[in-house]
C-alpha cells in the first residue's frame, strides 16, 4: 500500500545499530501506521544475544577505543557533526517522526527534530564549558593541599525511551551521555523505531566511532528492553516512560546498584485565577492539554478555575476545543493528529467510559471522529474535557495520557495548592495569573519538579527537568545532566 506518509527510503526495513554496523535479525515485528492502523515497515528485533554484543562493544568503545582517550573538544565536534547531518537530512526525519506518531506536522518540525538538532549542539557547548571545584586547604599542622576535582564517563549507558516524543527523548539523554565521555546503548519504543534508526544514521555519516552508540529494538518484558536493562555490564540507566515501568527497571538493576534517572508519569494540575488574562488562559490550557493528542508527560489532566470564572472559562474551553481541527499531519491548520495505537486508543477510550461511570458531566468529545476515508482506521479520539469528578475518582489521580481535562472550581489559594499537591504524581504544573506576588507564593508550594507562569512546556535546555513522587528520580538538564552521566572524582595533592 502506499502510504500518504511513508518512512524514508533507508527506512523500509528498520535495522538495529550494534559497533558501528546496521543489523538485521531473524525476528520481525511491524511498525504501524497510527494515521490508518496499515503497517509502514518491518522492524528486527534484537534478542539478548545482539543487546550482548551491543553492551560488549559499548563497554569496548569506552576502555579501548579511541572514544575513551579523546578529549572534550574533540567529542564536542562530533556532536555538532551529529547535529549537521541531523539538519542536512530535516525533511527525513521529520518524515519519521510524523509517519511513526502521527502527530501534525509542523508540530513535529518545530519541536521535535528542532530538538533533536538543539539537544547535541547545547550538550556540545555545555561540555566544553564544564568545570569542576577546586580548594586550597591548610592542615592544623601547617600541610598545604589542593583538592580539585574531574568528571569521568560513567562507562556504559542504558537508554529506554518511550513513544511520545521519540527524538526528542532520545536526544536528550544520548548527547550529554556522549559529550561526558561514555558509550550509550539506546532501546526506543517499539511504536516508534525510526527516528532513533536515522539518530544512527547520522552517528555512522559523523564520525561517531564503532559501539560509543548503539541501538536495539524491541519491546521491554521479555525482549531487548529488558536484556538491556538487566545485563550486568551496563553503568546507568536513563529511562522515560511510565512509572510502573521505572519501577520494574529499579528492580532489574538493583542488585548491580545501578545508577537511575526516571523521567516518568504525571497527572499535572493548572490554576487559573480570575485574575489571569482570560483569553491567554484559555489558550494556554487548551494547549497544555490537547498537545501530540495529550500525549505529552507535562499536559494538564486536571484544570482548576477561580470560582468567579468558572463557568465562562468552560464555556470559551469548549468552543475554542469544538474549533480544534483534528486531521492528516499536513493538512492546514491541523492541531490534532491521532494517538499513537490502537491499543493506547483502548485505554483512552476506557477512561472515557469510566469518567461518565464515576460521575463526570461531559462538556466536550467523549469519542472517536469519523473520515470516511483511511482516518478511520487510524488511533484518532476526539479532544475531551469533563466537570464534575470529585478529587478521590480513578480518572483525576490516573494518568490517561490522552486529550483530556477535567475542570473544577475553586475559592482560595491554599485549597488548590492542597488539591493540585493531592497527587501521587509530581511532574509540572502551570499558574495562570496576572498577580506577581501570587505567582511568586505559589509556585513554590507546589510539589512538582516544574512550574510554568503564563506559559507553558516552554524550556531552557540548561534548567532542571524532572519530576517527584511517581514523576520521577533525579533532574535531566544542563549541568544536572552532566552530573548524572559522569563521576567526579577529587584529586588531593600535597603542596
Ligand atoms: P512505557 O513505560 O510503556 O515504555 C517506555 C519504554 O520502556 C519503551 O521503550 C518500552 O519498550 C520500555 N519498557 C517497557 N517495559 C520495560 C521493562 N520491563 N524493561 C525495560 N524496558 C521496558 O511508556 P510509554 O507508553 O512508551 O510512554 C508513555 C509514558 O511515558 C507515560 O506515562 C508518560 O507520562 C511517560 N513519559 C514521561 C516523561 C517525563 O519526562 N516525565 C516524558 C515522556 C513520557
Ligand atoms: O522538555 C524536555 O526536555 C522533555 N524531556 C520533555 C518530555 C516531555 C514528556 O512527555
């Protein structure tokens, strides 16, 4: 079949990377369409063996080869090279993104393989400019020492990354991986193998030494994620994806202790107060929770309004979402593409179901659109928003992860400080408010590893990203990055 938004043509058969080499294997699973449910290539699975040799050539990439005796600079060089081939070859990868998710298109050109491009340039130059603590000390007895310290490559670094953001996620943790030095071995969602095939790609066209990075595919329980995360020469893991699955990871590695950083699950919650801009309050919640579909770790799920304008924030919510057009990747003023499977659409769909069952009124969508044409063998559901769910219901302490918000009124400060806190996830939040001091008193009451004023989803890449609770382990970012993918060492000299 052909397809109205096929892979690129290196992509009709989607190969593992292991020690510089694209390998096929004798197990296949296909990668499908989420825009028509019809398969768009087949992927090779990598079996404990090939996630052996990955491992095995990582670890030699790092204590042999020449990727463990270079130099800052020169690692910072390679990862801009990364980066020009990334944009030399734009239109290919934001083909991949968006045949694989589905997501509208110019979506997925300004934040997605923008990303992946800014990820390795702000990695590079964030290297390069890496430094470490340094102290004269006097003894009681008149000893003089220096104590100054280095950062060395963790060795070995397990990447698992899920679906949603597929470049984007795998970007974020493989540059500043490379940049401290260390091999890194990348297992991509199984739903989205492309994007990180042509990471690959352009790894082999840069220069990227053989096994400093590698890729397997497959699934995680009983497949490469699990070989990955449970093989014992690996040093660290670095995972995105859902918090049930970070803590099945926290097990495989506990008996090696090994290092985690988990960016996982949120059930995030907005504020509005009467006396944000309206308007831009109601731009920014539609935004913040019908993005990729909903498909974002940061979208709002649960919405909290200032009683005084409750009723007119849900009436401009719904209009502006009824005016959302949902659609092929490149059609004009797409802003809704479709969930990434059918079997994500199943558990959207259940949640749908079960808002009504525990009580919800139901303000807007609830359903799946209808084409008349390929579409409706796609993953598409229909933006949703409900009122009326009491704080304890399943659907306002889930994740649905999905297009989906729920509103609810409030009076004071403090009860929506406790009410967005009442969560087993701490991810983000956003406030949405014209009072300065407002601004400044809640945000950091919140218990989340990031708060949005007026905006939201916007980032500096240097800035801490992370969640607490069931949102997470550890803070990506900048310079915290840097400290999770490297061991500092003090080096203590007698003068
Ligand atoms: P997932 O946990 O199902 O899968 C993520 C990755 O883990 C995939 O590559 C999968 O193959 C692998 N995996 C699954 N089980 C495994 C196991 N036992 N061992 C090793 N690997 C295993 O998540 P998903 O459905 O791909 O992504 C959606 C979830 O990710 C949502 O919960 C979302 O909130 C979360 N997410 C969080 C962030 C964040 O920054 N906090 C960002 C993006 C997505
Ligand atoms: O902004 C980022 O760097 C980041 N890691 C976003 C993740 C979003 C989750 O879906």
């Amino acid at each position: 079949m052909v397809h109205r938004f096929p892979l690129p043509a290196s992509l009709k058969s989607i190969r593992n990377y292991v020690d510089g080499e694209f390998v096929t294997t004798g197990k296949l699973f296909d990668n499908i369409s989420p825009l028509d449910g019809q398969p768009l290539a087949q992927v090779h699975e990598a079996d404990a063996a090939l996630v052996d040799r990955a491992v095995r050539a990582a670890r030699h990439a790092v204590e042999e080869g020449p990727w463990g005796r270079s130099t800052v600079e020169e690692r910072a060089k390679t990862l801009h090279r990364v980066a020009d081939v990334i944009e030399r070859r734009f239109d290919e990868f934001l083909a991949a993104e968006v045949a694989d998710t589905g997501r509208p298109l110019e979506q997925a050109r300004k934040l997605d393989v923008y990303r992946g491009i800014a990820n390795f340039r702000t990695f590079a130059d964030l290297g390069r400019v890496a430094h470490g603590d340094f102290f004269e000390t006097t003894l009681a007895d008149g000893t003089r020492l220096i104590n100054y310290t280095v950062r060395k490559p963790l060795g070995v670094v397990a990447s698992i990354s899920p679906w949603n953001l597929p470049i984007l996620s795998l970007t974020w943790k493989a540059a500043p991986a490379l940049i401290c030095g260390n091999a890194i071995v990348c297992k991509p969602s199984e739903e989205t193998p492309s994007s990180a095939t042509l990471i690959a790609e352009a790894c082999h066209e840069a220069g990227v030494p053989p096994g400093v990075f590698n890729v397997v595919h497959g699934f995680g329980p009983g497949s490469a994620g699990e070989a990955l995360t449970r093989h014992p020469g690996i040093d660290a893991v670095t995972f995105t994806g859902e918090s049930r699955t970070g803590s099945a990871i926290m097990k495989a590695v506990a008996d090696g202790v090994k290092e985690v950083s988990f960016e996982l699950g949120g059930k995030n919650g907005a504020i509005v107060f009467a006396d944000a801009d309206f308007d831009a309050a109601v731009d920014g919640v539609l935004r913040s929770s019908f993005t990729n579909t909903g498909q974002v770790c940061l979208c709002s799920e649960r919405v909290y309004v200032e009683r005084p304008i409750f009723d007119r924030f849900v009436a401009a919510l719904k209009a502006k979402t009824e005016a959302l057009k949902i659609g092929w990747p490149d059609e004009p003023g797409v802003a809704m593409g479709s969930l990434i499977s059918h079997a994500h659409r199943d558990k959207v769909l259940s949640y749908f179901k079960l808002a009504l069952e525990e009580g919800a009124q139901l303000i807007s969508g609830g359903g799946v659109p209808h084409f008349g044409d390929e579409r409706d063998g796609g993953a598409f559901v229909q933006p949703t928003i409900w009122v009326g769910l009491p704080d304890d219901a399943r659907c306002m302490n889930e994740e649905v992860f999905g297009p989906v918000c729920h509103l609810a009124p409030f009076d004071s400060e403090d009860e929506v400080i406790r009410r967005v806190n009442a969560s087993s996830y701490g991810l983000a939040s956003s406030i949405w408010t014209n009072h300065l001091g407002r601004a400044h008193r809640v945000a950091p009451r919140l218990h989340v590893g990031i708060v949005w004023v007026n905006t939201w989803f916007s980032r500096d890449l240097r800035t801490p990203f992370g969640g607490s609770k069931l949102s997470g382990i550890g803070r990506e970012g900048g310079r915290h990055s840097l400290d999770f993918y490297s061991e500092t060492s003090n080096i203590c000299i007698r003068v």
